[in-house]
C-alpha cells in the first residue's frame, strides 16, 4: 500500500498542488490530465526529487515522507525505478555496462538476467546508446529502472516519442514486466489506448489537484451504455451533389465523408467544429 498527501505552493508560479491518493500494491495506474496539471510534480515528490512544504509519504508501511516529524528519506534511499521520455542512458557504457550500473549490491537475489530477457536485449548488450533505435533506448530505460528492484515504478510518458507500432510493442513489454515482478506502477499518459491497455487504474489530476481514482472505463465512458453517442469532428470541405450534400469531416485523426441534405450542408462553413451522433447499437465493426 502506498499512501501519500502532499500539498505544496510554488510561490514563483502561484502555483498550488494538493494531492491525496492510496495505491494498492500491484496497481498499474494511469496519471491523467492537461499539461501543467500537476502530474509530474506528484511523481517528482514521490521520488523525492521535490520537498513538499506537507506530505506524508508511507510505502509498505514505511514512511519516506512525513514532514509534521521531519522525516524526509533523500532520493539515493527510496526504492523508485524512474522512465522517462528522453532515454537518460550514460552514452559511454554499453547497453550492459548501463544495466550493471544499475544493480544494487545489497541486492537479495540479482533479477538482471530474467529483465534483460524478458526485455528482449540479450542481442544488445554490447552496443553503445548511439547504436541503438529509439525503442530499443527505451526498452534499456525500463530494463534499468526494474533491474534496482523498485517498489514503485515511475514513467512520465516514457513512450510518448515512440511511433505507434513501436509503442504498441513497448506496451506489451510493459505488461510483461509488471506483472512477472508484480510492480506499483504509475505512469503518466495522455494516450487513451494506452491507459486502457496497461492500467488497472486512473489517477485525474486537475489544476494540481488529485481526483478520485476509478477504472478506465468508468472515468473515459462514465454514462451508461445509450442507443447513440457523438463524436467532434472539424469540417474539411462541403459539396452538394444533385439532392445530396457530401460533407468531408475530420475525426481524431481520421477523414471520412458523411452525406446529409442540402439544407444542412449549406449551413456549415468550412473549419466549422460539429458533432457527429452514430447509433450505439448494431455497428459495422471491421478488423484489419
């Protein structure tokens, strides 16, 4: 069990942040919310990398943090693997050189070679960071961050960079590595595929403040199931074609062309945002 409560003003940027969460051990939690919301503040007070003016931090029923008893563990002393998006390799080592590096003497038993297979890098031990691909650099980053037997995994959108076949490859590393070590994950995302694939969880943070947390289909899709639902869409060119008006539309990242009347189509103007409603009930569901 994790249990944290922190509130802390940056006064430079009037800037206030007031967390309140209780992690399970084993949880894989999506941090979720706008840029600027707080999230990597949360991450960087867990790790210790931020002195919150109140916090009380207990990890397995041992307190880090506790500000009111002047009980503040420094970072080198808590059990944090951290990922983040820019890699961190040391360029001078080898892939394995940068794994070792990593390992703690103190260590009960070394889980290195388990992690460098799981991770799939047994054909990269002896390259250099400059050789390496950038999902390749990544899979080292959280190879290395697992290696030190965390007891809390932090990754602020480690695959964020990463094209989505690649991204989709890292997040079943992920999973593996997660469940095989029985890690507490939190990850930052702004990727709703990806918190549905990974997380058991969703932490909101708005406005520096922590949300209750709840699964991700209840905090994504909080309404029951309905016979329609509506989709934003921008208009990207209008055409009427005898009795018909032929609308093109962008939707997420996808064109499609929708038609309606002339009437209707004669009251868009192009860029215009428009919703688009589609019945819930007997899709057409096609699979590549």
């Amino acid at each position: 069990m994790i249990r944290i409560k922190a509130n802390h003003l940056f006064k430079e940027a009037s800037f206030h942040v007031s967390f309140d969460v209780n992690i399970e051990q084993g949880d894989f939690i999506g941090i979720f919310g706008p840029s600027g919301a707080g999230k990597t503040t949360l991450l960087n007070i867990i790790s210790g990398l931020i002195d919150a003016n109140n916090t009380f931090l207990e990890v397995n029923g041992i307190k880090w943090v506790d500000t009111s008893k002047n009980i503040s563990l420094p970072p080198q002393k808590r059990k944090v693997g951290m990922v983040f998006q820019d890699f961190a390799l040391f360029p001078h080592l080898t892939v394995l050189q940068n794994l070792n590096y990593a390992t703690n003497k103190n260590q009960k038993e070394d889980n290195s070679e388990e992690v460098i297979t799981i991770m799939g890098l047994k054909e990269l031990l002896t390259l250099f960071p400059h050789q390496l691909s950038g999902g390749q650099k990544q899979r080292v980053a959280i190879a290395r961050a697992v290696i030190q037997q965390p007891e809390i995994l932090l990754l602020d959108e480690p695959l964020s960079a990463l094209d989505p076949s690649l991204r989709s490859k890292l997040q079943d590393y992920l999973l593996k590595i997660h469940a095989r070590f029985q890690l507490t994950t939190l990850m930052i995302s702004h990727d709703i595929p990806e918190i549905f694939k990974l997380c058991n969880k969703v932490l909101p943070i708005e406005n520096g403040q922590s949300k209750e947390l709840t699964s991700p289909l209840l905090y994504f899709n909080p309404s029951p199931l309905q016979g329609k639902f509506r989709l934003d869409a921008k208009v990207l060119n209008i055409k009427c074609v005898d009795v018909l008006g032929i609308i093109t539309l962008l939707i997420g990242k996808e064109v499609i062309q929708v038609t309606t009347n002339p009437e209707i189509a004669d009251s868009l103007v192009l860029e215009q945002e428009v919703k688009i409603s589609i019945k819930a009930f007997q899709p057409i569901i096609e699979i590549d």
